[in-house]
C-alpha cells in the first residue's frame, strides 16, 4: 500500500493519559515521516463511527493502562474488524495483570521474583501488620510494591524496611484494588524490546537503566535527565544474550504480536528475572523502546511503518 | 545513542541549565491531571474563568473595528510602559478598591503573572525570603522558586493574614539575620484559601510591613468579584509608597487577551518598564487596545455583575453539596472568587489520594501544590468557577466516595507518613484545565 491511512488511538481515561498522548504524538510523527497518512483520535463515542468510515487502513492503539492494555479496546477492534498494530486481547488479558503473567513466565521456566497479590479487603479483613509481617517473613526485605495492573510505575515504591510498607500500600492502592509486593532483586535493571516486522521476532539490543533515586519510578521515566540509560546494557555477551533470549520466551509464552517490551533484572550472577511484559510499550520522548530501535542502528520512522505494513497483511 | 560504556541522558544540554530550573519537573501529580480534561471528569481542579456569560457577539465587532480601524496601530509595537489610553481607564476599574494613581504609575503586564515576575526578578536575590500566606497561589510560589527566593509562609484564618503571625514571624527571621524582600498577599477571595482580609486588619498588615521595611505585593485578581457588599479599600490604599498593587482583566473580561497592570511607587514603576522592555519589548497593542475599546463600548460594570451572578450561584451549589455530601470534612466560606479550601479528615493525604479520584472521575488540586514546603497535604482546593450546578453537585458526591475508599484504606493501614512522595517538583495543573 503507497500511503496506508493510520489511526493512532491515544489518550483514555487511565492514568497514563498523559504518557500515551506522548506516545501517540511521537508515533504519528515518525509514520507520517513514513509515508504515512495519519490521525490522532482519543477513545470517545465517535470512535466506533470513526473506525466503520471506511476511511482507515489500520489502527495502531497506544493507549496505556486500563483498557488500552487489558485488552479491551482491541476486542473492539476484532469486532469491527479493522487490522491493527500489537497482541490480541487474550494475549492482553494474560500480559496486563502482572500477578497472572508472573505465573505465564514461570511455566516458560523464566526466573521471577517471589511476589504476593492481595486485595486491600484482605489486609483489612485479617489485619494489615498481621499480613505485611507474612509477608516480609516470608519474602524478606527489601521489597517493591506496585499495582497489580498498571504502568509507568504509578503507585509504585521501593521498600527497604518495614516501617515504611503501610505508606506503600496506601500510594499502591490510590491506583488500583490489587497491591502486588515483590522481593526487590539487586542487579542491573534492563528492558528489552522485542520486534517482529515479518520474519519472527527479534529481540533489540537490551537497554540499562541506572535512575538517579535508585528506583525507576514515574519521575525518573518521564522527566529526560532522571535516569541514565545505556545501550547496550553493560552486561557481559553471555548476560546479553539472556536477557534477549528471556524477552523472547516472554514474548511468545503470552502469545505476543508485532511489539512488546519485557522489563528484567540481571543479577550478580547474570540470571534474568522477569519483572513483567507491555504489550503497549512508552513511545515518548524518554521511552526505552525508540531508544533500542535506534541502537540497533534502526529508523524508527521505518521501523513504525514495517509495524503498520505487518498489521495490514 | 550511546555506544559502550558511554550512557546518555536524553538531554545533551543537562549540564548547562541554570540553578534557578531546579524544581523545574512535572511531577506525576501534574500527569494525572491530563484525564481532568476529558468531559467524563468533573474537575474542581482548574481555575479557568466562566466565559459562558461574556457577549461573544459584542466582543467579536469590537475587534473587527479595531483591526479595520486601527489596524496599523494595533498589530505595531507599542509602549513599553502600556497603551496611555488603556492606562486611563484602568484608573476607573480600581475605583470601587480606592486604589488611586495616576496613568503614569502603571505598567500594563502580559496578566498579572508577567507582573509577578517583573517585581521578584527587580528586587529578590537568590536566597532572599518572601513571605507569602499559608497557602498562597500557585503561580506565584513558582514565579519566587524560579529567583531562587526562599518562601515563609504565614498563617491565615477566616479573616486572611494573621497580623499576630506575621509581625511574629518578621521578628523572628530578623533575629535570624534574614532578608525579607516581599510580603506576597492576595487580600481579596484568596486563592485557594476562599478568605477575604479583614477591612479592620489591612492597615495594621501596612502597618506591620511598613516597620520591618518589607514591600507589600497585593495581587488582587479577584477584587471585582465578591458576592456581596462593596469591594474592601485595597492595601494599595493604606500606603501607596509601601504597596505594588496588582490586577488583571482575566477575570473581569477574558484571559485569553492576556492583559494585567502593576501600580507602583515611582522609582519602582521606572524599573518594572526596564525590566518589561527587556523580557517582551512590550505587552501586546492589539490586546490592550482591545481591552480599551471593550471599556470604552461596552457596560462592563454590568457585566463584571453578571460574573459574579454566576460564580454566586456555583458558589452556593459548592457550599451546598459540601454541606450535604461531606460531613467529615471542614471548609472555608467563599464570599467571592473561585475556590474554596477544604481540610479533610485527619491523617488523609490529598495528594496520594488524587489516582483514586482520577478513577473515580473527579479532579481537585492537593494541598501541597499550595505550599512551598510540602505542607498542605490534608487540605485540597475546589473550584466551583466553571463546571455548571449540576455537575458541581456530581462532583462533590463523587468525592465523597473517593473520601470514604481513603478512610477505610487508612482504617486498614493506619496513618503512614509522607514518605518519599514529597518533592520539589510542580504538583499544579496548568492554566489551560478547565
């Protein structure tokens, strides 16, 4: 197709509005650089009209958290039936609740931390100090607490003791009905992009993040000159090759099409741990995803539009 | 793209910025507040003014005029120190708050804002103090944290600035050896505090400034706007040698022609143009004399009443649904303005509770936006300005159940401190949030 016409769908309701605004306008940036003709849509009542114009080749979704990655806007998408850029929502599904894709990643013999997702009701119900002891006797210290389904580390935090959990769990639970706290693993924080644009997927060279605050949270992903980034990560080429072999496993365990970013640790020893997968990686300014693209000495104008092209066949 | 062991930051000029950007950030707070625009959202959160009742008909062949008849002049650059015309007439919009001058003490300012930022760059040095209540307004901490000025902030209660508390606090940085360049008051239907100074209190804060040598910054958007009675005698009143009185039409008319003035004493008004000529040449001629010819063609007193009618009837639905839908919490009494200030139940953090009511589609501003020093936290600003009775009633019961979801999560978790959340970056929405 000389010039496919491209929807991008950014913005929502979730929290991560902002960052998929980013995202979209980047995207449409670099597509229309492409060759592409492009438009930028919220997810509105005008949407459904939109898509049965027939006005649009293919959609490529770059809305972040609820209902751009679980899955359900996709689901929309397969019921018009217009072609679009990314996984499936049952592949969604089983990626956006952290707890579940933790479980998916196991049985594919990929290294996890030792986490626990709980409810706030059960913290209430049995009493929070009463369950935060189990489980820092059981997980030890320190820890990191997250939201089980949501990204760009909102309500996230680093937790070196105990006095500082119920804080954690209060900011986790501003953001979602489901904590889930995690044994923190030392290491080297790497995230790994993983492409396929027609012949299988690739894993793109991983990229290391070293964050000022020591923990890679929202600040530190968004405000440009918070972290520090390399690429390739400064792993030895045995640790480079298993942290992309991890992304791979990742990416076809949960089914994934076209584009995912898998998040790991690398310890001492050069064992992956898998963190989660996004299926909707960050495609801002400061997002991981552009910066492997062009590692791999990539253009992402062209590389966006290899995406699109996959989507249409 | 770096290659080995060379990292990249993704700002190659992040060694160069000044020590006045730090602070800077958008926070993850401020991110939130993208979802406030989407119609779905009731926001409380934005202080845009009510255009609903502004005749965009009259406005409209004001402007055309002004474009046929005085094109040239109008797209020409102009004074630095404003259009005379304008200045004139400005005489007769500070009337009603006996705020009196001459054409020649006043510098026309892009807003109010730009005038802000005119008096902190001629008279505060890095690490000067400038007091401003507690809380104060928002753009006006940022406008002082950008010169690196060191803010104190002094209590109010439900008549404004505590004299007690500032002459205390006077003495005190005194003895400390410090400074103090400003005293930084909005007196009238304050922002976000929803107070008004007390008419028996503005000359002992005169007063008070004019013994310890402090200038006194009135920022009065918000004047023209109280729902009842007459407008309270300016500071500016009071001592016009010891007092900046600044205003602005965004409030009155529209914010988008983007004019405000600052009333000065002599030898500050020469600097204040200096200062102006140097950071714009000057405010824009096409807005001043657009503003002008809406004076001078239009009854904007009666329309400055029709403002008021609006904002009192969204007032009355605020205080009303507060009243109905939030018993644990405590508020202030609006008699003007925009905002009312809300303390909630104790131990609550407004700041970490934002994500929840972003989920439940209502948006506030936390406390802490408010406050150079991260206090603020158990407070939250409402404004009641745009969103239609309706919809404020909505609102405010949707926070209602935000409040509760908090109170049984901190029942569960107890009261847990601040934590690491606290920060130096910009927790505020930007002037564009309804």
């Amino acid at each position: 197709m000389l010039s496919p016409r491209v929807l991008i769908l950014a913005g929502g309701l979730s929290h991560e509005r902002e960052v998929s605004l980013r995202s979209g306008r980047r995207v449409a940036e670099a597509l229309r650089e492409a060759g592409c003709q492009v438009t930028v849509t919220d997810v509105d009542d005008q949407l459904l009209d939109t898509l049965r114009s027939g006005q649009i080749d293919v959609v490529w979704p770059l809305l972040h958290g609820v209902s751009g990655e679980d899955g359900a806007v996709r689901d929309v998408l397969e019921l018009v039936g217009v072609p679009y850029v990314g996984s499936a929502p049952a592949a969604c599904r089983l990626s956006w609740d952290k707890s579940v894709a933790k479980g998916i990643v196991q049985e594919a013999k990929l290294a996890t931390p030792r986490f626990v997702a709980l409810p706030h009701g059960i913290f209430r119900e049995l009493g929070a100090n009463r369950v935060l002891g189990s489980i820092v006797e059981k997980l030890g210290l320190p820890l990191v607490v997250k939201p089980a389904r949501g990204g760009s580390a909102l309500g996230a935090s680093a937790v070196r003791d105990t006095a500082g959990l119920p804080r954690a769990m209060v900011d986790c639970f501003a953001y979602g009905d489901v904590a889930m706290v995690e044994q923190r693993v030392s290491g080297v924080e790497v995230a790994v992009t993983v492409l396929d644009t027609g012949s299988g997927p690739v894993a793109l060279p991983p990229v290391e993040i070293v964050p000022d605050s020591g923990f890679y949270d929202y600040d530190a992903r968004y405000i440009a000159g918070a972290s520090e980034f390399f690429c390739p990560a400064r792993l030895s080429a045995p640790a480079l090759e298993a942290v992309k072999a991890a992304a791979l496993t990742a990416h076809n365990a949960f089914g994934l099409r076209h584009v995912s970013r898998t998040d790991l640790i690398v310890d001492e020893s050069g064992e992956p741990w898998f963190l989660e997968v996004n299926v909707a990686p960050g495609m801002t300014e400061t997002s991981l995803l552009p910066l492997s693209i062009e590692a791999a000495g990539l253009s992402a104008p062209t590389v966006y539009r290899q995406l699109v092209e996959r989507a249409l066949v | 793209m770096s290659e080995g062991n060379v990292g990249s930051r993704l700002d190659q000029w992040l060694g160069s910025y000044a020590a006045r950007t730090r602070g800077m950030t958008a926070s993850e707070i401020r991110a939130l507040f993208a979802v406030a625009s989407r119609p779905e959202v009731v926001s409380l959160a934005g202080g845009m003014p009510n255009l609903a009742a502004l005749p965009m008909d009259v406005v409209g062949r004001s402007l055309a005029n002004l474009v046929a008849q005085n094109g040239p002049v109008a797209l020409q650059y102009g004074s630095g120190q404003g259009d005379p015309e304008l200045r004139r007439r400005i005489l007769d919009v500070m009337a009603p708050n006996r705020v009196s001058a001459h054409p020649d003490d006043i510098v026309v300012t892009t807003g109010s804002q730009q005038a802000l930022d005119l008096v902190t760059r001629i008279f505060v040095d890095p690490g000067d103090v400038v007091l401003a209540e507690a809380p104060s307004y928002v753009g006006a901490l940022g406008v002082f944290r950008s010169y690196q000025a060191d803010v104190v902030h002094v209590p109010m209660d439900s008549e404004g600035l505590i004299p007690e508390a500032l002459s205390d606090t006077l003495i005190r940085l005194k003895r400390a050896g410090r400074k103090v360049k400003l005293l930084y008051t909005v007196p009238n239907h304050h922002n976000p505090g929803g107070v008004t100074l007390a008419a028996h209190r503005r000359p002992q804060i005169v007063e008070i400034a004019r013994r310890f040598g402090v200038l006194i910054l009135e920022d009065d958007p918000y004047g023209l706007l109280g729902f009842d009675g007459d407008p309270l005698p300016a500071l500016h009143s009071h001592d016009p040698e010891g007092v900046i009185y600044l205003g602005s039409f965004s409030k009155t008319f529209a914010p988008g022609f983007r004019v405000g003035w600052a009333v000065a004493p002599h030898a500050v008004r020469e600097k204040l143009v200096l200062a102006s000529e140097s950071a714009i040449l000057c405010p824009s001629s096409f807005s001043q004399m657009a503003v002008t010819s809406y004076l001078a063609e239009h009854d904007w007193k009666h329309q400055v009443g029709l403002f008021r009618e609006l904002y009192r009837e969204r007032r009355d639905a605020m205080l009303q649904s507060l009243s109905d839908m939030l018993p644990t919490s405590s508020w202030t009494n609006p008699q003007g303005g925009f905002y009312v200030w809300v303390k909630v139940p104790d131990g609550l953090d407004t700041k970490a509770m934002l994500p929840r009511a972003v989920t439940a589609r209502v948006a506030f501003v936390p406390g802490t936006a408010f406050y150079a020093d991260d206090q603020g936290r158990d407070h939250m600003r409402l404004s009641y300005c745009y969103p239609s009775p309706e919809r404020i009633r909505e609102g405010v019961r949707r926070l209602a159940s935000v409040i509760d979801e908090e109170l049984d999560v901190q029942e569960t978790f107890g009261t847990p401190g601040s934590g690491q959340r606290a920060g130096s970056s910009v927790d505020s929405p930007g002037p564009d949030l309804s």
